[in-house]
C-alpha cells in the first residue's frame, strides 16, 4: 500500500468517526430538548392548577376570578401552537393576584401563593434551559456537515417559544 | 425533596486558596447539612492538610498560569481513568462540575459522564484568543451540560462569548450570621477608618488608586486611618510610602475568617478599588452583610453587587481624585453612613446560602428530571453494552 491509499482510509475512517460522533451530538441535542419541555409543561400544568385553585380557596370579586380561571382554563386546553401566547395571559392576570395579595380583607390562601411564587420561580428556571436546549440543537442543525448527510433524520426542528419570562 | 447524592468535582487544588475551592467547600456543607450526600473530587496536593472526609484525592495537582495568575489544576490519562473510577463507585444522582471549560478534572468529567450534569462558570475574561482554536472541541462537551450556572451577570457574558450559549445566574453565597454577628476588634475601631482586603500586590487589586486618594481626604479628614488586610509584604510597600502617610496605614497581614469578619465589623468603610478582572466581588458581599458602608469602582460587577449604587457608593475606576471625593462625602456624613449600612444588610441577604442553595437545589431538581442517574459514556456504548 502507497502514502495515498493510507492517507485515504485514514480520511475514510475519520469522517466516518466524525459522522458517527455528530450524529450523537445531535441525538443527545434533541433529548434535552424533550425532556426540558416536559419540564416546562408539567410545570406550567401545575400552575394553572394552582391558579385555579386559588379562585376556589378565596373571595376574590367575581371579575377577577372569572379572568384567572378561564385564562388557566386557557392555558391548560391550547394546542401547542397558542400555547405560550395562552401562559403569558395566564402570567399577566396572576400578577394581579401578586399586587392584591397584600389586602388582607380578602382573605387569600397563604399557603397556595407561597407555592405559586415557587413554581413561578423554578417556571422561569424551566424556561431558561429549555431555551438554552433549543438554541443549541438549532445551532448544531445549522451545519452544513449535518445538512448535507441528513444526520437530523426525521426529527423536527425545535421550536423557539416566546416565553416571556419577564412577566412571570 | 428525596435525598440526593451528588458528585461535586473542583477544577483546583483543594489545599491552595481560593475563591472556587470556598464556594465548593461551603455550598458542600449546606447540602449536607440539607440531608444529601456530597463526594468532593478535587487534586490535592499536600495530603496532610486536608481532613475532610468527604474529599476524594485525585493526585497532585500542576501549576500552569491562567489568565495572568498561576492555577493548580490536573489532567492527563492517569487522572481521566481515575475520575472514572470515582463516578463508578459513586452511583450519582447528578454530578456538579465547577468550571468545566478550564482543561482539569471537571472537563474530563464532563467528557467521560453522562447523565444531569450542572456546571458552574466562575471566571469571567475578556474573550482570548486561545478558545478560537479550542472551541470546537470544548463545545461538545461542554454542551452536554444538562444546565448551567454563573455566577454573576459577567460570568455569564463570558460563558456567551465563548461558547455561544446562556446561563442561569445565581451569585456566590456567604455565611452572612457569621459577619453579622462578629464582634468588632477594640484596636481596630477608631473613628474615621478605613479598610481594604485583599493581594495588595496585583496591581488590578487597586490598593495604589486608594494609596493616591488617601493625601486628599486627610486634607478634609485628619484623623483618617487605613487598614490593609491581605497576604503580601507590607514593610516593602511602606518603604515606598510617602512620610506623612506611614503612621496613617497599619498593615495586618492575612487574616483568619474570623478575624476577617471582625474587621469588616470594626472598621467605618470598605473600600474596593479593585480595576477590573473580578466576576463577583464575594469581599464586597461580606462586608455588606457586616452592616459596613461599602465603596468600590463602578465595573460592572461592582455596580451588580452594589445594586447600582444603591446598596454602597461607586466611584469612578482608576480615578483616585474621585475616590478621595466620594470618601470625604461620605466619612463626614454618619446619617448616610447608617441609611447605607442598613440598606446593604437588606440588598446582601440575597446573597446568603440559605437563599443560594436553595437556588442550586432548584436547578438540581430541573437537571434530573430525566429520571437517570450518572454514569459512563463508555459504558453506552454499544460493544460494552450487556
């Protein structure tokens, strides 16, 4: 065997390696993109639960109540397609719960507000990694290497909500 | 939240000072004390001078310099077989990589494990050249970092730069009972003193901008005193001292913790003239939580602590004339000096580790929601696959 032919099996073997390796790169990628929405969604799941309830447990005025529960109601039935536009108006009518929450007259659950401000804070935890998932399987799609040898296979694209966690 | 156990791997040697080696070894404590279970594998040196039973020795460490300041770090084949050896034995729920883009022990780790993995970026650099070359590599595995922490707005801007994705900030922790508690040094406490902690040699520590300003203020203040806390050799720098000066600064050496809270609640002022270089500022945090007034030059992680301005007073970086401005203000004023000491114990509270660990547990929690534990890459593989 010539120096060209030893030189070409290396070649052969090295792209095949590299092959291999981006394919699980990207595998890898897209795992931890499913796996932080499932996350994110039984977390925002458990919120508009908690949102629910809080209009069960006290004595809000009716107007308000009647905003947060179908903006949870909402929020739980949308399709993945409205979904974030459905939790950001979930996240909009429960910050008036925060801003009423200091009027001592209208007797609300302590307990249950505690929790919300829990899950709003590992909320936007969620957000955040799910974000960062979905950025980085998208910047590894982006290669022309894993264009052209279809690596992706036939898994969709991940999509970038816009979560605002802003007004979490 | 069921019981965890953790695989805590530190990048440095364990025996040499540090800001990651305290973090570390804090935040291990509290979690412990929460019921989990923490492994720490870090390189040590001089295996006398450690006594945690916790620690696992992953071998001497070697000194390469890094970023201007010379770091203790270990790699090579002999050190990656043993860091899989100890995730084996482990059996962890998750593993936490203190600054894994450094070439040491947390990089191998992040390469051999998979599994939740939460790495910690502490350093925060301008972006080098270097990594142009590295990256590509670094990415991979980097990216296999199930979630990512910085430790401050700095930290994260570096991490972005570098490797092109984000992080959740969550700062450094202090113990702040203890500094709020410490009682102050009698010797020590006089009327108009100020203080300053640190490696006074390094220049980007800024002890000769404080050095500069100290003139002036006497000229408005005259009984002003400065402290200088901080390993390094304080006669040299008071030879170089103008005469008038030297009965005005009492160096003190390094000082233990406690003594380290002690002065911090003994003295009137904290000053931090530091030039830049500094991710967090944990110094700042502490003297806060202490109820001590705190000035420092406006970087941006200065002004994050300080809460803009808020929580302590900025002066202009590298300016000395207004230091000496900001100084003179404020040691003629006991009013603001009260409102600031107040304000700055309620703004550190947020720093402590109760709030802190909390914040990590949380992120813990996020990384294992996979439902998997750690383990080896090699053994996914499929010709090791049983």
């Amino acid at each position: 065997m010539n120096l060209t032919q030893v030189l070409i099996v290396l070649i052969v073997l090295f792209v095949g390696w590299y092959l291999t390796f981006s394919a699980s790169r990207l595998d890898r990628l897209h795992h931890r993109v499913e796996t932080s929405w499932a996350t994110l969604d039984s977390l925002l799941q458990k919120r508009a639960a908690i949102a629910m309830e809080i209009v069960r447990e006290s004595s809000l005025d009716p107007a308000t109540s009647f905003l947060i529960s179908t903006s949870a109601h909402a929020a739980r039935e949308a399709v993945i397609s409205d979904r974030s536009e459905a939790e950001s108006v979930l996240s909009e009518s429960l910050k008036m719960v925060k801003e009423i929450a200091y009027d001592e007259s209208l007797e609300l659950p302590s307990e249950l507000l505690i929790e919300l401000s829990d899950i709003t804070n590992k909320i936007k935890l969620a957000i955040n990694l799910h974000l960062e998932a979905v950025n980085a399987a998208r910047n590894v799609r982006r290669k022309i290497i894993i264009r052209i040898f279809r690596l992706a296979g036939k898994a969709p694209l991940p999509v970038r909500y816009a979560f605002e966690d802003d007004v979490l | 939240m069921k019981k965890l156990k953790i695989g805590m791997v530190c990048p440095y040697g364990w025996d040499s000072p540090g800001g990651v080696q305290t973090h570390i070894r804090e935040l291990t404590k509290h979690l412990q004390d929460e019921g989990h279970q923490v492994s720490v594998f870090a390189p040590v040196s001089d295996e006398e001078r450690v006594n945690e039973s916790w620690l696992v020795n992953a071998g001497k460490p070697i000194s390469i310099p890094v970023n201007g300041s010379v770091a203790r770090v270990l790699f090579g084949p002999i050190a990656s077989s043993r860091v899989k050896q100890w995730i084996t034995q482990g059996d962890f729920d998750l593993l936490h990589l203190h600054e894994p883009a450094i070439p040491s022990l947390s990089l191998l780790a992040c390469s051999a494990a998979t599994g939740p993995m939460v790495g910690t970026f502490h350093v925060s650099s301008p972006k080098q050249k270097a990594i142009y070359a590295i990256g590509p590599i670094l990415e991979p595995i980097v990216e296999k970092l199930t979630a990512r922490i910085a430790v401050s707005e700095s930290a994260r801007q570096t991490l972005k730069d570098h490797f092109d994705t984000d992080a959740v900030v969550i700062p450094n922790g202090i113990e702040s009972s203890q500094y709020s508690s410490a009682q102050p040094t009698i010797h020590w406490r006089n009327p108009h003193t100020l203080g300053f902690i640190g490696r006074f040699e390094e220049s980007r520590k800024g002890l000769q901008i404080l050095l500069d300003a100290l003139p002036i203020i006497a000229r408005f203040v005259p009984d002003v005193r400065l402290l200088v806390a901080g390993p390094g050799d304080g006669d040299e720098l008071i030879k170089k001292l103008d005469i008038g000066l030297r009965n005005r600064i009492v160096f003190l050496g390094f000082l233990s913790e406690q003594e380290k809270a002690s002065f911090l609640k003994s003295i009137n002022i904290y000053v931090a003239p530091n030039t830049g270089g500094e991710s967090f500022g944990i110094i700042l945090t502490e003297a806060l939580s202490a109820g001590t007034p705190v000035v420092g030059s406006d970087i941006s992680a200065f002004k994050a602590v300080l809460d803009n301005g808020e929580a302590g007073l900025l002066f202009k970086n590298g300016d000395s004339a207004d230091l000496a401005k900001v100084l003179i203000g404020l040691l003629r004023d006991e009013e603001l000096q009260q409102s600031l000491s107040s304000k700055g114990k309620l703004s550190s509270q947020k720093y402590d580790w109760q709030v802190v660990a909390d914040q990590i547990l949380s992120v813990y929690e996020m990384a294992m929601a996979g439902n998997n534990k750690v383990g080896l890459i090699s053994d996914s593989r499929f010709w090791n696959r049983r």
